[in-house]
C-alpha cells in the first residue's frame, strides 16, 4: 500500500441532538462502545461555544464522533438539513457473527423497515440502519470471494468508468 494513501478513518464527525439516545443507539443496540468523551469551549466561528464531542470505537481504532452543543443557538447554527437518501451512508465491514449479533440487537430495539433492512448485493451482504440523528449506516458482510472480486474490479475500475461515463451502463456486477 502506498505511503501516500490515509492509513484508516480517524473518525467521520456528525451532529447529534440528543448524546444519550446517540450513546444507547451506538453501546446498546449496535455494540460499538463509548471510546471517550471530550467536554470542551472553543472559539468556533467567532464565537466561544461549549461542546460535547463523543466517540464510538471501531476495531480498527477508527470512531464515529458526535457533536452536540451546550447552547441550543449554537445547536441551531450548526445543525445541517440533509434530504435523506440511502445513497448517502457510511459502510462498514463486519464478519457475519457480528452482522447477525447486530440484526438481534436491531430486532430487539424495535427497529424495523424503513429504519432497518438488508439487499444482497451479490458481492456484499448488508445490513443498513438509520440512527436516531437521521446517519444511515451500512455493515457489510463480504461474499467469500471478495478478494478475487477487489482484484477483478481494480484492474478494471478506469475502463469500467470511461464505459459507463461514454454511455454504456451495462451492469458489471455478475454476483447479482
């Protein structure tokens, strides 16, 4: 791999309205723990702002961070309306025991569709969810090939793209 590349997420940051329904949300029901919490004031865009800044650990040391700011003005300022789309999410790679740990967790809080569903991808299986601040998130289950797939598809990616860019959208997924 090159040196030139990221070596993993160091966390993706997103706003939260409520820390405790974020905490259940992430400890409780899909198992990733609270790996720290920091409480702190900063001037933020000309202005001191105090915050709560959380993270969910991931097994690579990477997290999911949450946000949430002590004055409900500040909260407003930074809030951001995002029509939701299942096509904006954050994928993670799980082993199928975590996948199917997740889905008992999952069923068990109640969460059903829309909320929650899977799609076989053919190449992947997964498992999608939508938190309680409006992220969809996505854990996949690689089909036992993937590594022969990943070859396969690097050593067409820019092909594959000047294709479907010229015109041809011809799918390529022959898993599905």
């Amino acid at each position: 791999m090159s040196e030139a590349l990221p070596l993993r997420l160091h966390h993706h940051a997103w706003l939260t309205d409520d820390q405790e329904a974020t905490r259940r949300f992430y400890e409780d029901v899909l198992g990733l723990p609270l790996a720290a919490t920091w409480t702190e004031t900063a001037v933020i865009s000309g202005a001191e702002r105090a915050y709560c800044h959380t993270f969910y650990g991931l097994a690579d040391g990477g997290a999911l961070a949450f946000f949430q700011f002590a004055d409900p003005a500040d909260q407003k300022e930074f809030a951001t309306d995002v029509n939701f789309t299942p096509f904006r999410h954050i994928a993670f790679k799980v082993g199928q025991e975590t996948q199917k740990a997740m889905r008992k967790r999952i069923s068990e809080a109640d969460y059903r569709e829309p909320d929650t569903f899977v799609t076989d991808h053919g190449f992947c299986f997964s498992l999608y969810i939508t938190d309680p601040n409006g992220l969809m998130l996505e854990f996949t289950v690689d089909h036992p090939e993937a590594e022969k797939t990943e070859i396969e598809r690097r050593a067409t990616a820019h092909a594959d793209l000047a294709r479907w860019l010229a015109g041809d959208h011809t799918s390529n997924n022959h898993w599905r």
